[in-house]
C-alpha cells in the first residue's frame, strides 16, 4: 500500500478506537463503579505506556540535538496535561454517567469549533462565515440531540451534557496553547510527557478523594480499564500521530469524521441506545458543520505535520 492509503487507514482506526473509549465507559460504569475510581485505572495502566512514549520521543539521536526542557517548558507541560489530559478525561467520564455515548461524543466533536472561538476571544483571530456557519450547524446539531435526550431523560442529561462540553472546552485550551510546545519539543514528545502528568493527577486525585478499599472493584471493570488504556486511549495517539505523518493534518483530521459516526453504531450495538431520526439529524448536522470549520481553517494557514 501507498504511505498515502497506509496514512489514511490509521487514521479512520485511530478515530474508531477514540471513539470506543465512551462505550467501555458506560460499560464499566454498570458494574457500580464511579468516575474517579474508573478514570484511576484508565491512567493507571496507561501510565507506563505514556512514559515509554515521552522517553523514546527524548532519547538521543544520530545527528539531532534533543531540546531540554526548561523551567518554562516543565510548567507548560503542567499546565497542559491538566487541561488537556486530567481535566478533560475526568470531566467526561463524570458527564458519561448522564448522557448518551452518542451525545458525548458529537459534544466531544465541536472541539475544532471551540479552538476558533476561543481564538477569536484571547488572541483576535477572525471568524469567516464559512466558519461562522459551521459552528451553527454544529450545535444546531448537538441541541437536536440533546433536545431529545432531555425530554425523555430529564435533567440528569442537563448536567451530563456541561460536564463534556467543560471537558471539550478544557481540551480546546490544550490545542490553542500548545502549539508553541509542540515545535519546541515535537508532538509525541508532548503528549507522552502532558499525559503522564495526567495519569499522576488521575491516581493522586484516587488517594485523596477515596479509601484504598475503593479500588476493589469487579474484575470486568479490570479488563474494560485495560482496554480503555491499552486499544482506546495509548494506542489511537499512536495512530493518529503516524498518520499525520503520512497524510498531514488536515486530511487525517477529516478522516477523524468517522468517530462520531462509530460511536452512534457501537451505542446502538453494545449499549442498545436507540438510534432515532433526531439522532441522525444531529450527527449528520454536527459532521457537516465541523467538516466547514476545518475546511476553512486548513485553507487559511499552510498544513503542519505536528500538531
């Protein structure tokens, strides 16, 4: 296969496995489990994989000087994998107790919007109207949907639907600021070093809020972190990083399209959410206007291989 084909493949998988953390979520979360406790063994045992990741991105190599890491650097990385990482990933999983998977994840999906708001609100950036129009496709998208969940769920889905939109507006300041730090020190470097940070934040968060006898929970909830960890949280940064790789960012992020629309199919498959017309609307609405957000960003500046 071409590089371009092989790009694009990891790509749709790295989206697909994304999208598959909000299902074992709402799985494990049948077995009486709470967020905290969950998200412990997600970066638990996600913890040694990131570590290996910032370790192998730093190590020496033939005829390129590795960038150390200044004070600055270090608070930086604090900062980010707080936002980005631990702030983000417990938000969500705290909203996925009230909500749909396939809410979740087209609330998840408005994060390109938000990057361009906050843009336009801390560092003047403008908004065209192509973009303008994509982001009220967008949450027209995302209001039908949720529209329909409270009427039938009430206002549990109210509070949900906040805890992830926090969680994606927290991310949205991780991918603003980070793109200084990203050039500096490369993205896999960065993220290896943010998410260990979050994995730390994740476990001390575990210690402090709950008792060790706490962390006895059903061993299915065991093999669900694993997975969690391991095939929906190591393994798509992965992907996703060769891919851009391969492909540029822009086209491995179009490809990323897929994720809302595996996550709606596994909702339906392995949680038997229904898959109604409102649904459809909302997903086909929100993939539709963040597709002529990102559209339109790409057009503006060159594509960068890291980001």
């Amino acid at each position: 296969m071409s590089p371009h084909s092989t790009g694009m493949l990891m790509a749709i998988a790295g989206a697909i496995a994304f999208s598959g953390k909000a299902i074992i979520v709402k799985l494990a979360y049948r077995y009486g489990v709470d967020a905290v406790t969950l998200i412990m063994y997600r970066m638990l045992f996600a913890l040694p994989m990131f570590l290996a990741m910032a370790w192998w991105a730093s190590r020496p190599r033939a005829g390129q000087a590795v960038q150390k890491l200044t004070r600055r650097d270090k608070w930086a990385v604090l900062g980010l994998g707080f936002s980005g990482y631990y702030l983000a990933s417990f938000l969500d999983f705290a909203g996925l107790q009230y909500i749909t998977a396939s809410l979740e994840r087209l609330i998840l999906y408005l994060n390109p919007t938000l990057v361009l708001i906050l843009g336009w609100l801390l560092l003047k950036k403008r908004i065209t109207r192509q973009q303008a129009i994509g982001m009220g496709l967008s949450y027209l998208g995302v209001v039908v949907v949720f529209g329909h969940e409270a009427r039938l769920e009430g206002r549990d889905v109210v509070l949900g639907a906040a805890l992830v939109f926090g969680s994606a507006l927290s991310y949205a300041f991780y991918l603003l600021y980070s793109g200084e730090y990203v050039k500096r020190l490369g993205s896999l470097r960065l993220v290896g070093l943010a998410t260990s940070v979050a994995c730390l934040l994740c476990i001390a968060q575990f210690l402090l809020l709950r008792p060790l006898s706490a962390a006895a929970v059903a061993p299915e909830v065991i093999w669900l972190s694993v997975a969690n960890a391991v095939l929906c949280t190591a393994l798509p940064v992965l992907l996703v990083m060769m891919a851009i790789e391969r492909v540029g960012s822009g086209l491995a992020a179009q490809a990323g399209m897929v994720g809302p629309l595996s996550t709606v199919l596994m909702g339906v498959w392995l949680l038997g959410e229904p898959l109604t017309a409102w649904v459809i609307a909302g997903t086909v609405l929100v993939l539709f206007g963040v597709f002529a957000v990102s559209r339109s960003a790409a057009g503006q500046t060159p594509q960068k291989k890291e980001t």
